[in-house]
C-alpha cells in the first residue's frame, strides 16, 4: 500500500480538524397559545374577522376596496417612491456585499506580468575588466492563496452578510408595505373629506333655500324678524365651517403627491368617491404564530438576530490560530522566445501560521460585546413582535368600535332626517315655527357630517389592519 507524503497528511490532518466557532442561530418560538388570537377581554371586534392559519386576500391586499382609482395610485408610488428606491438601493448593497464575503472565501488568484531594461552593475560583484552589459528583462507570473478558516471565523462572516441581507430585503418589502398603507389611508382620508364637504355643501344649499323661504315669509308680514335672522345666522355657520374642511382636504392631497414622489403643484389627487369604496365582506387575519412569518419588520428583526448571533463567531474564531496557503510561479527571460521556457520558471509554495498572543483583552472583550449586541438584538426582536401584536389588536378593536359608531351615526342620521320631514310638514300647516325648523336642520347637518366622518374612520382603521397583519400586500401568491 502506497504511503502519501508527509505534506498530503499534514494538510489533510488540518482539514479534518477545521471547525466552526460561535453558536447556531435558532429562530425564536412562536407564541404557544393562539386560542385567544390578539383582542383582550372586553374589546369590541367586528364581527367579520375570522382568524386563520394562513390569511389571503386575492392578490395585493388593496384590491380588496375594488377602487381603480385607489389601484392606479398604489402603483404609480411604488414606482416612483423615494423611499422605494433607498430601500431597493439598500438591499443591492446589502447583496453585493454578501458577494463580497463569499467572494473572500473562496481561493485568491492574481497575475502580474513586467518588461523592464537593466543595467547590470558588474563592478559590484568584483567584475571590473568589461563594460556592465545592459539586458532586457520579462516576466510573467500568478499567485494563489486560499485561508483554511481554521475555526470557521470566515464561514461566520459569510452567514452574517447573508443575514444582512435578509434584513434588506425585509426592511424593502416592510417600506413597500408602510408606502402601500400610507397611499390608502391617504386616499381613504381623501374620500371622507371629499364626502363631508359634499355634505356641508347640501346642507348650504338647504339651509339658503329655507333662508329665501323665511326672507319672503317676513317681507309678507307672515314671519318674524326673529326667523329670518335665525335662518340666516344658520346659513352662515354652515359657510363658515366649509373652509376648515376644504383646508383638510388640501393637506391630504400634499400628503398624498409626498407619498408618490410627485409636487403637489404637478400631479393631483384622483377624485376618491367614498361611496364607490366598497369595504369586503369577510376579514381574513393571520394567526399569531403565522404573522411571525409574515410580517417584514418581524422579519428583519429576526434577521438581525440571525446576524448578531453569528457576529459572536467571527469575534471568537479571531482568537484562535489560522493558516493561510500561498503558491506562486514566475516565468523570467531575457528574450520573449524563452519566457515560457522550463529553464525560466520558478516557484514557491508556503503556509502561513497566525495566532493572536498579547493583544490587551481586546479580542475577549470584542466577543463580549459581539454577545451583549445578541442579546440587544433578541430584545428588539421581542420588542418588534409585541408591537406588531398590539398593532392587530388595535386594528381590532378599533374596526370593531367603528363599525358600531357608523351604523349608530346611520341611524341617528336616519332619525334626523325624519324629524326633520315633520318639521316642514308641520310648519307648512302653521304647527311649528321657523326656530324649530331650523334646529332640526342643524341636528341633521351635523349628522350628516359625522357620518361621512366614520365611514371614512372605518375605512382608515381597515386600511392599518391590513397593514398590520401584511397580507397578500406586494404580489399575488399562488
């Protein structure tokens, strides 16, 4: 039986023994009760959420309104987004430097190649009988070198970047979400405004023909100063409030062209009608356990994490010895012709053997830090996963309250409206005066108003629970 060279055994001896310090990342274990899903004891819910394993909508979550108008304004800020296009900068970034570390930990190789005229100084070798000879020179040659990564300080580097980039690519996928949720609340902030102003605007067109009404009735003798005045007064306070609202207005059409990447003075707003809005049926919403591998700020929490933990094996592996393998061959002539010639080659092989000895505590206590930043990143992670839960829980209950407060505001609206029918009826008849009238007419001026007012609230608070349980936000699954 044939026996390798010593080298072959040294080298295979020292292959076999590499290893990789540091601990293994674990994710972190989902929460192990679901039976209670996110609302607490007490909480108002609506009654079109149902809980699942694996909550879908068809398709980007948006869709679920069927505005084309809404559609349309998603689309173009996810195109055009500053924050969009950091976050896609920042996750190429965070891509070509995971190259860069597995770039590194693969074999180097360089070649260099030279021409060069010399002079060779004969006198300095005890040659003083002949003229110094002049030469051309050229050389061409290569290195190779390779570390061992002995204790794996290399590999750890490498799952760190990979890890990094994770956390860019969920970092882009949550500033997707978060633009997508900022452009509907918008939008739905939009519709409502939209929809009181054409409230404020009917009842000024009401509260003007019961004015001309009134006006005639007193200039016939058959009603007092009083109701005119009273009348008019009722007019003014419904003008006066219609600037506040169309202020409003303006605002969250700013906001909107912001989240778009567009100046307000060159793009507008759609003309969202909150009527045309249409809110789904049916609610689907994550399990707790599933939102944990649905949510992008989770998940680029858990990322960091990842990267952390396996910082704490590049800061250990460098306290540890490494060897590093080099060979180069270099081919030298006087003459082209020759310079790939045997007798002009030379080469050298070589290892080389590091390992830290005195360096002042550095090296432990930069592994110390490396596991107190763990330990910081597994906080942020909790700290991440506790709010995303209280964000679901909020939506929640907040749905749940508006739905109660909207149908409420329907009926109170409905009543006024009523009311308000007798009232004429009665003061047509001479059974009720011009003060009633208008009294009645303010309580259905403000009912109207707030209806619109909580029917956009209600959509507002769908469009954050949507956000919030990152459902089906960026691209259809199969």
């Amino acid at each position: 039986m044939a026996r390798l060279p010593p080298p072959i055994i040294l080298l295979a001896f020292i292959m076999g023994a590499c290893t990789t310090v540091g601990p293994d990342f674990k994710s972190p274990s989902a929460p192990a009760d679901e039976a209670s899903g996110y609302a607490a004891p007490g909480d108002p819910t609506p009654a079109n959420v149902r809980l699942e394993a694996q909550a879908r909508v068809a398709g980007p979550w948006w869709l679920a309104f069927q505005s084309p108008e809404l559609n349309e304004v998603i689309s173009l800020a996810l195109a055009t987004s500053p924050t969009v296009a950091e976050a896609t900068a920042t996750l190429e970034r965070a891509q070509a430097e995971l190259n860069m570390a597995r770039g590194e930990q693969r074999a180097q190789a360089d070649l260099t190649a030279s021409a060069r005229r010399t002079r060779i100084n004969s006198r300095l070798f005890g040659f003083s009988n002949f003229t110094p000879p002049t030469i051309n020179l050229y050389s061409i040659g290569s290195s190779v070198s390779y570390d061992l990564d002995l204790f794996g300080g290399g590999r750890r580097a490498t799952e760190r970047a990979a890890a990094m980039a994770e956390v860019a690519r969920q970092e882009a996928d949550a500033a997707y979400l978060t633009l997508s949720g900022n452009v509907a609340r918008q939008a739905m902030m939009i519709a409502a405004l939209q929809a009181e102003i054409a409230a404020i605007e009917a009842v000024i067109a009401d509260d003007r023909r019961i004015f001309e009404m009134v006006k005639r009735a007193y200039a016939e003798g058959g009603a007092p100063l009083s109701d005119a005045a009273a009348a008019y007064k009722l007019m003014t306070d419904s003008e006066a409030s219609l600037p506040r609202v169309q202020r409003d207005l303006a605002t969250a059409r700013h906001q909107l062209a912001l989240l778009v990447g567009r100046a307000p003075g060159t793009w507008s707003a759609p003309d969202f009608d909150l009527q045309k809005i249409s809110a789904p049926s049916e609610i689907p919403v994550a399990l707790p356990s599933v939102l944990l591998r649905q949510r992008p700020d989770i998940l680029a929490a858990e990322a960091e994490l990842h990267a952390a933990t396996a910082a704490i094996g590049v800061a250990e592996a460098s306290r540890y010895p490494d060897i590093q393998l080099t060979a180069t061959l270099t081919q030298t002539a006087t003459t082209p012709e020759s310079l790939f010639g045997y007798s002009g080659s030379g080469w050298n092989l070589f290892s080389g053997l590091t390992a830290p000895i005195l360096n002042g505590g550095v090296l432990k206590a930069r592994q110390r830090a490396a596991e107190a930043e763990a330990r910081v990143a597994l906080a942020r992670y909790q700290h991440a996963v506790l709010r995303a839960f209280v964000q679901v829980s909020d939506g929640l209950s907040d749905l749940g309250a508006d739905s109660q407060t909207h149908a409420a505001d329907l009926r109170s609206l409905a009543a006024s409206e009523a009311t308000l029918r007798t009232a004429h009826a009665a003061y047509a008849q001479g059974g009720a005066n011009m003060r009633q009238v208008i009294e009645v007419q303010q309580e259905v001026s403000r009912a109207r108003q707030v209806a619109a007012r909580s029917r956009g609230q209600q959509l507002v608070d769908l469009v954050a629970l949507y956000a919030a349980t990152a459902t089906d936000w960026a691209t259809p699954k199969p």
